[in-house]
C-alpha cells in the first residue's frame, strides 16, 4: 500500500514550479510562458551551465544523472509542481548512441520520481514523452488516440516510451499525481537545426546571406508529421498540469498532418532565393514512420485548449529567428 499525502493544489497560497531542462528549447519557451501569468509562481530551473536568475525564475546548475544530486534539489526546492523536460531528443543521436539515449532519458526521471515520491507534500508532475512513443501505426488506425498501442521504432522513442511506462507505474504503485504528455512535432523559435523546421530555414538564411552554396539538403520529404507552434505546446503543458486527471495520458498536436515537403515549399515560398534540392542520405533514419496524424479530443475536452499560432505565422517565426543567427555568426566571424 502507498502512504497517503497531502497533494498541494494550486489554490494555496505559495506555488513553487519546478522545471528539468529549463534553459532548453521548450523550457526557455514554458518559462516565457509562466513569467506572463497573474499568479503567484515561483520557478526553479535545472541547468547544465550557470545561469543569472531572473524575477522569479532561479536556476539550479544540476547532474540529473546523479542521484544525489536530484535528490537534494527536491528536497530543497520542495516544488509543488513539476515537469520534467530535460533529456536527449534527437532521433539521429539516438541512432548512433542508443545506450547514452536511453541512460540520459531514463536514468534522470527514476530519481525524479523517487524523490518525489518521498515527499511529505507530493507534487503534481508533468512527464513529457512523445508521439514517437506510437511508432509504425497503420493508416485505418488514424488518427492515433491515447489508446493506440505503443510500438516505437527507433532507440528515441524506446527511451520515451519506457518513460511513459515507468510514469504510469509510478501513478499505480504510489498515486505519484502524474500526468502523461505526447506532444507530436513541435516548432519555433529557438529550436536546434538538428530538427526538420530549423534544419531546412537555417539552410536558407545562410543561402541569403551568401554564406552557403545554393543547395538545401535535405532527408524524407514524404513523411507526414503533425506540427504545433512550441508556444502552443507549452500553454498546454501548463493547462494539463492544473487540470489533467492524474494517472492519464493526452496527445498534444494541431489535428492536421502535412508533409514535410510542404514545410520545405512554404519557407522557400517565404524567400527569394533561388535553390536547389539534394537528398542526403545522412538525413535519412533507418525506419522511418511514413504518417502520424493525431486526435487530441481528449485533451481539449479536459483543458479547453486549443492551438493560436497558424502553420505560416510559426514558420515565418522560425525562418526569421534563423535569419538572426546567421546575422550574428557572421558578425562574429572575424
């Protein structure tokens, strides 16, 4: 039997957030989004590098993959709310070192969750997983809802799906008040160019600049993925932690597939050079999931959420952003 505790809620008095991976892609994203809120939220931030606190926000520099260290981070922070973000998220990098994936996905959230655990107080959690986690899932069984079974088909997504797993356990055998996310493909500002948006805009602006040959290469353009803004994908996260059930699941996504030909054709619709496209076959994953298409009717019916950015604002966005920071690396240059 687990011991009862009392759950804090976020009608008393003191809220304290607590946020692993919180200088990364979507962390500087969620926090951004926090920082905007009426509320009385305090927010503590692991890092891998020292960073100046700011406001409310205060950054822990933290090894998640030491025990010790997690451990003592909790019990200091005490959070009321949790989400765990930190990790290795790239689908290539999982491919050429599938143990070090699977070690920085899954070692981290076990110490998480057991020091969560013992708290006298027990916070919500948010653990993010992925659509991944559904892998190679036929076109009669489209759209993907959160009983689709899991079958993931790269080393990433065993990493996630076991995460995924291990959280649901935790729910059972403890009533750790978690809550499941599986966001599909999420863009914006600020994302690595080891990702499809970034990787393709990046590749233009250095085009305009003047700074790469004419050519974009480029890995499956006929694989169908659903995108949402990242600053969607966050508010969400934060919907879900207030007003999820614990124990459950939600796919987090716009509803709508398109192919990723048609991200390439609406960045270059939004440039004026004049490129040509190349294959590489380093861009190219050994199994790849032709189609995910997802139904979040089970999210909105719980958080009434629903995405504000379109396709092309948040494109527009990511191709400006990369615009930028070909800008600076050139100024940088000397």
């Amino acid at each position: 039997m687990y011991n009862a505790r009392v759950i804090i809620t976020e009608a008393e008095q003191h809220v304290q957030w607590l946020i692993t991976g919180a200088t990364g892609f979507v962390g500087t994203h969620l926090i951004k989004y926090l920082e905007t809120l009426d509320a009385n939220i305090d927010i503590v931030g692991t890092t891998l590098h020292p960073e100046p606190d700011r406001g409310r926000v205060r950054f822990v520099v933290c090894d998640l993959l030491r025990q010790e260290n997690v451990t003592s981070l909790v019990q200091d922070v005490h959070p009321t709310h949790v989400v765990h973000l930190a990790g290795q998220a790239n689908v290539q990098e999982a491919y050429r070192s599938p143990w070090p994936t699977f070690e920085t996905n899954m070692r981290p959230l076990i110490y998480l969750l057991e020091a969560c655990r013992r708290l006298s107080h027990m916070p919500r959690l948010l653990v993010v997983t992925s659509a991944e986690i559904y892998g190679r899932v036929s076109p009669d069984e489209m759209p993907i809802t959160e009983q689709t079974p899991l079958q993931p088909a790269n080393p990433y997504s065993v990493s996630k799906a076991a995460q995924d797993l291990l959280a649901q356990q935790y729910w059972w055998t403890y009533h750790l008040p978690i809550i499941r996310a599986r966001p599909f493909n999420h863009i914006g500002p600020g994302q690595s160019e080891s990702f499809v948006a970034p990787a393709f805009a990046m590749q233009i602006a250095r085009i305009e600049a003047g700074t790469q040959p004419p050519q974009i290469h480029v890995g499956n353009l006929h694989a169908m993925r659903d995108f949402t803004d990242v600053r969607d994908i966050v508010r969400a996260y934060y919907l879900l932690l207030l007003h999820g059930t614990a124990g459950e699941a939600y796919n987090i996504a716009s509803g709508k597939s398109i192919s990723i030909q048609s991200i390439l054709t609406m960045l270059l619709e939004m440039s004026k050079a004049s490129v040509e496209i190349i294959v590489d076959t380093d861009r190219l994953r050994p199994l790849d999931v032709s189609v995910l298409s997802a139904s979040c009717d089970k999210l909105r019916a719980a958080t009434h959420w629903q995405p504000q950015y379109s396709l092309e604002v948040t494109l527009r966005d990511v191709l400006d952003d990369c615009r930028q920071r070909v800008q600076l690396q050139k100024a940088e240059k000397p």
